[in-house]
C-alpha cells in the first residue's frame, strides 16, 4: 500500500513536469508504446529465425536483440 502511494505521487508529478514543460503526456506515452511494440517484434521475429524462443533465451541474448531493435528505431 506505501509503494502504490508512492507510485501514484511519481506519476502526478511526471504529469506536473510534462504539463510545465509542454509535453503531451498521451503523445509521448504513444511513442513509447510504439518503440516497445517495434523492438519486441523485432526480438520475436530475430529469436524465431534463429530456431528459439523468447522465453528460452538468457537475458544476454535477448540484450542482444534489443540493441540491435532499438539501432535500428533511431533510422
């Protein structure tokens, strides 16, 4: 219950800092919704040409694949 009271003032001030700073907090949460939906794509799509799955992977090499989504998101 202490966390989820914490959690809650760090969203409200997030949202007091985007409102100062003018940033759209929906925009800016779609955009990273898009780059997670990319990048895990990405990895499915990378492990499933390699003959694996996501979830028999080690962090490391799914690290890896990470990486190598988000080079490519920054074209």
């Amino acid at each position: 219950e202490d966390i989820e009271g914490e959690f809650g003032d760090l969203m409200f001030s997030l949202i007091n800092f985007a409102r100062l700073s003018d940033i759209d907090p929906e925009l800016a949460l779609e955009r990273t919704n898009k780059k997670f939906i990319f990048r895990f794509t990405y990895m499915e799509k990378q492990a499933a040409a390699q003959g694996k799955e996501l979830s028999t992977m080690t962090l490391d090499e799914m690290e890896v694949l990470w990486n190598e989504a988000k080079e490519l998101s920054r074209d």
